[in-house]
C-alpha cells in the first residue's frame, strides 16, 4: 500500500473519469473499425458481398472503417495519452477536466456521424478526410476543448526545461488543428484549382501522420522506455535533432504519392529527396529507444513492437518512394500495407503499451488477468505481421501484373487472392485482440477497488518531472 | 528546450514552411494555367462537361469509386498504362482545370478511368449503365442505382435499360436507371483526356546528327 500511494499520485487519480471516457470510446471504436475493415476485405475476396447495400458499399465501407480508426480509435486513444502524460510531467494534476468530457462526448457524437455520413453518401472521397464536411468544423471544436487541460498543464509545468515525451505531445496538440482547418479550407470550403487539390491532399495526409499520430506514439514511447527501463534515453542529445527533423521535413514526403502523376515532377522529387533525409529522424528514433528491446513487461513489448513496426515503415517509405520501385508498386495494395504498418504496426501497439501501462494507475488496481493481456499482444503481434506481409505480397504481384498489359485485370485479382486471404485474418486476429482488449477493460472497471497496483508498480514518483 | 513561446513559434514555423512548399508553390505554378486554343480545330482545350457530369462527380466521390479506380495516365515508358489502352499520353496538369473535384485516386484493383469517356472501343452510355448494373470481373453490382418496376399499367420508359441473358427482368418488369446512375454515366462519359497538349508530348533524345553530303 505504502509503495502505491508514492506512485498513484493525484495525478493520476484525478484524471480517472475523463481518461477512461477517451480509452473507453477508443477501443470501441478500434472494435467497430476493425469489423468494418474485415466487412472490407471480404468484400475484396467476394465483390457481391452486401453489393446490394447502399449504405455498405465497398468504397463507402473503406471510408467508415479509416475515420472509424483513425479519428474513433487513434484521437480518443492519443488523447488520453497525451493528456495524461502532460499530466504527469507538468508535475501537478490536470486542470479543467470537464472541458475534457465535454469534448469526448461531442467528438465522438462527431465521429460518429461522420461514419454514418459516410454510409448515407455525404463523404468526400478526400484520403483521411472521407467524412462529410458539415462534421469537420464540430470535430475540430472538439479537439478544442478537449486539448485545454493538455495547454495548461504545458504552460503550468513545474520545471521549465522540457523532456522529448513533452515536445512530441505538445507538438501533436498545437498542430493537429492547424493543419486540420488549414485542410478544410483548401478542399472542403474553398477548393484548390484542379490538380492542387491531390498535391493539398497529399500534404494533408501526410501531415495528419507525421505531425499529429506519429507525435502522439512517439511522446509515449519516449516517456514509458526510460521510465519502466529505469535507465537515461542513450544518446539523447540527438533527440532534439530527430524531433525537428520530423516536424520540417515530416510532411514534404507527401509528394512522393504523386510521383508520375499530373503535377510537376519536382513535387515527386522534393517528395523522394525528404523521404531519404526522414530517415535521420528514424535512426535517431531506433537509438534513443533502443532500451525498449529489453523487454521487461507487456508494456514494453508492446512499445518495442510499436517502435520497429515504426523505424522499419520509415525506411520502407524510403525504399518505396524511388522511382524505379514506385513504377511497380504505385497503385497498388503495396500502399495500403505502408498505411497500416504506420497506423496498427506502430501507432497503435505503441499506444496500446501506453494503456496497460496508465489504465491500473488512473483507476488505481493492476490489471486482473495476465493471460488476458498475453493473449492480446500474441493476437497483435501475428495480426500485424499476416495484416501487413499479406498487403505488402499482394501490392508486389499486383504491380508487376499491372505492368504486364498481356494480364487482364481479373487474372491479377485471382494472383493477389491468396495474399488478400492472409491480410483479412490478420485483421480478424487484430479484432479478436482487441475484444480481449474490451473484455479486459470491462472486467477491471467492473471490479471493486480493494488490491490497489502496489505490486505492479514500484518507480517513485521522483522520476516524472525530472526526467529531462 | 526551455523556452515555451520559442518553441511554440518554432513547431508554427514548420508547419507553415511545409505548408508553403508543398502547397503554396505548387499554387504559384499552376493555380493561372489556362485552357490550350487550338487554331486548327477552333476551339479551346480541355472541353467543358455538360452540367449533369458535375452532378455525376458527386455520385462517384460519395460512392468511393476512386477507391478502386485511378485517373491519372503515366507516361509511356512508366508502367504500362498505354499497353494497357488506358490513354495515348501522359496525364497533365492541364486535364484538369476544369473539374470541381479532382479524382487522381489511390489504386488499380480496376481500371484507370482517365480516359473512361474516349475509348475506342465502342463504349457509349448503355454499356456503362449496363456495367453498373450487372459488374463485371472484379467490380460489384450497383443496384441500388437503378430501379426495377412494373409497367402494367402505363407505357415503358424511353430510358430501360434493354437486358438479356440472365438479367432480364421478370415479364412486365422493366429496369431503368435513377438520376444518379445517368448523372454517374454522364460524368464518366465526360472524363476524356485525348487532346495531347504540348506539355505531354515525350521529350525526344536528340538524334545524331547525320554528316552532311556535299
């Protein structure tokens, strides 16, 4: 008892409710996406499946299942994340909190009726933006309010001097409305001229990963390593270095999805050549987080899992965007592997490490079942590999038959079949995963709070503020 | 990094330079490019679409077509794109100034549509329509955008569509497209990118010169 009261501070305890709102809302809507992801790849396999349902048409069902991950899943889990670690190393507990509810109930009503503008046919059709425009404007006031406690605490903390975990969490919050709203303007409100949009599209997109989700992951990863290792981030003097990196050149990769398109080939260039200069920041990366292979905890499974999923994206990207290569893989599934090695592969096992490790300190009581959580990070683990390796088999077969004019496109669809077959039970194993998630979640809040985490946890309280 | 307001003027910073490299200067280069006037054939290029096109382009943005469908044409040499009959030439920047959303897409599961509207191939509004209903290959059936009913009691509409086959409706049924379907159809139609404007043509090496004879 007397080791957890050192460790459950107010902190955390004040932050109880607000913080289990987000992480409840998050892996519902993980459950959801991720069922509308393996309705979408079903219908891959077999195209008469629901084809008759308007609401449920393939290209819609892709739009619902991205918003549903991306804005369901990783804003209400990043949130919490975040929130709570600008908590923690502000040194004070979080202030305005009710701010925080509020906006989780208005995102959320958000999201969800973006997924159902989506299925009603209000979407636009704009990558990582489907959903219909008269929803973007409330999700953004949302972000809003629920961004204030994060703000406060930021400005409010103790010690001046900021830790990496900080610069990524802040980062995330200031940016991701900027670069929202900025995106609402030039394709939603006030379109682009012709072929600027998909270059805004682009940067958009690219944006939304590399100076929002990535930000996010990271700043837990840089937080969670030294802290459960109980060991100072190896040279962390490059840890600045990597940080911008990733915020100025982060989102001039986006041009690198236009390459032999109908935009000047300078924009394909500058998009190559940042990709290349990007893997800096993934090196730095892999160093200053290399503590996290030493594998003590599930939650440092999960970030380490996360971590490589993230360093080995990076370097694919770079890879992938010459030229050479990008003739054969463009247009094809090979993309989609990209997008959900960054999305599942890193950002979320990251974030996943972030929840077993915050969820027993809020509620103050360890998780009830270890086996639970095995079973959940085996489900992650062999979901993300078939998921992505699957993707990444098909996009290979699919480019070079798409190169190959003597092969009619059907044929290419029976070659890449059996590569698809992998990636949907990938993506089944990743639900199954996350229902143990659910199931797990439930039965913690469930119980009655009589054996507090002292076991579990044993780090003193010191570590958090003055860990820069 | 101890200084807050610095920092945050620096992560603006970025955000911005990103946002002026990326967007802006593409902006500065294409945002005045004007149609081609073409002095042999008397008119201007590319070619206004009909306004029910525009209402089609809304059809194909809500139903997430460009999930599946690209419209963009690589130059020859990259990829097979015109082996394939999907266009002559490259797609430029100039193809599209006309349209309201532009529809680059994502990937090939189905065919590139830049040039949906200017096959060779006789490829006219019935055998779109007919396309939408039934699908084909890999592509599902749209049913939903078209609308069977009776004609007991009044004269078949000017717009069914004729089916054969094992689609044919059941005996006093007939099957015509709602709005959407020939809004859809007309957008399709209206998606051609034959004109080769002089930005598409390749660049030829330059050829050796030949010793001249006296």
């Amino acid at each position: 008892m007397t080791s957890a009261q050192t460790e459950i501070s107010e902190v955390d305890s004040t932050a109880r409710f607000p913080l289990s709102l987000l992480l409840a809302f998050a892996v519902l809507w993980a459950l959801a996406g991720g069922a509308l992801a393996l309705l979408n790849y079903a219908q891959t396999l077999d195209p008469a499946l629901l084809a008759d349902c308007a609401l449920l048409t393939y290209g819609r069902v892709r739009g619902m299942q991205e918003t549903a991950l991306v804005y369901g899943w990783a804003g209400n889990a990043g949130f919490a994340v975040a929130l709570w670690l600008l908590g923690r190393l502000s040194g004070a507990p979080l202030r305005s909190l009710n701010w925080v509810v509020v906006g989780t109930l208005f995102w959320n009503f958000g999201v969800a009726l973006a997924i159902g503008g989506i299925a009603g046919g209000h979407g636009t059709s704009i990558v990582l933006l489907r959903m219909p425009a008269y929803v973007q404007w409330f999700l953004l006031a949302a972000f809003a309010a629920i961004a204030v406690p994060g703000v406060l605490a930021w400005t409010g903390r103790a010690h001046k001097p900021m830790f990496a975990a900080q610069w990524y969490a802040v980062a995330a919050l200031f940016l991701f409305p900027w670069l929202f709203s900025a995106a609402h303007v030039m394709l939603v409100v006030a379109p682009l001229r012709g072929v600027l949009q998909p270059v805004a599209e682009a940067w958009f997109a690219q944006s939304l990963w590399t100076l929002w989700m990535a930000p996010v992951a990271l700043a837990a990863a840089y937080y969670l390593v030294p802290k459960i290792t109980g060991r100072a981030i190896p040279s962390y003097d490059f840890a600045g270095l990597g940080f911008w990196t990733l915020l100025v050149i982060g989102a001039w990769t986006g041009g690198r999805h236009l390459i032999g398109g109908p935009v000047p080939a300078w924009i394909a260039t500058i998009g190559i050549v940042a990709c290349a200069v990007l893997t800096f920041h993934y090196l730095v990366v892999a160093i200053n987080l290399s503590g996290a292979f030493r594998r003590s905890g599930f939650t440092l499974k999960f970030v380490a899992f996360g971590v490589a999923a993230y360093v080995l994206g990076g370097f694919a990207d770079a890879v992938l965007s010459l030229r050479s290569v990008a003739e054969v893989t463009q247009f094809t599934w090979m993309s989609q592997a990209q997008s959900q090695l960054a999305l599942l592969g890193a950002f979320s096992m990251i974030v996943t490490g972030a929840i077993y490790f915050l969820v027993p300190r809020i509620a103050n009581q360890p998780w009830v079942s270890t086996p639970l959580i095995r079973a959940h990070y085996a489900a992650a683990v062999i979901g993300v590999i078939a998921l992505v390796g699957g993707l990444a088999a098909a996009g290979i077969v699919q480019g070079r038959d798409l190169n190959n004019a003597a092969v009619a496109l059907v044929d290419i669809a029976t070659h890449t079949r059996p590569w698809l077959l992998v990636a949907a039970a990938g993506q089944a194993l990743l639900l199954v995963g996350n229902l143990v998630l659910a199931a797990h979640l439930v039965r913690l809040w469930t119980t009655k709070p009589e054996t507090p985490a002292a076991e579990l946890i044993r780090e003193p309280h010191a570590m958090e503020a003055s860990a820069s | 990094m101890r200084n807050g307001l610095l920092f945050f003027v620096g992560l603006f910073a970025a955000l911005v330079f990103s946002w002026a490299g990326v967007v802006l200067w593409p902006n500065q280069q294409l945002a005045r490019l004007a149609p081609l006037f073409d002095e042999n054939e008397g008119k201007a290029f590319p070619l206004r679409a009909p306004g029910l096109a525009a209402q089609g382009q809304q059809v194909y943005a809500d139903l997430g077509c460009a999930v599946c469908h690209t419209q963009q044409v690589r130059r020859p040499g990259f990829g097979a794109d015109k082996e394939r009959g999907w266009g002559e030439h490259q797609s430029v920047a100039r193809d599209y100034i006309y349209q309201t959303r532009v529809h680059l897409g994502e990937s090939r599961v189905g065919p590139d549509l830049a040039n949906a509207g200017g096959r060779k191939a006789p490829y006219d509004e019935e055998d779109l329509l007919k396309l939408l209903y039934a699908g084909a290959g890999g592509m599902p059936s749209y049913k939903f955008l078209f609308e069977q009913r009776s004609i007991a009691n009044r004269q078949p509409s000017d717009h069914a569509l004729p089916l054969y086959g094992n689609l044919t409706p059941p005996v006093g049924q007939e099957v015509v497209p709602t709005h959407r379907a020939r809004a859809l159809v007309a957008y399709l139609l209206s998606l051609k990118q034959t004109y080769e404007y002089p930005e598409a043509r390749p660049v030829e090496p330059a050829a050796p010169k030949e010793p001249e004879k006296q």
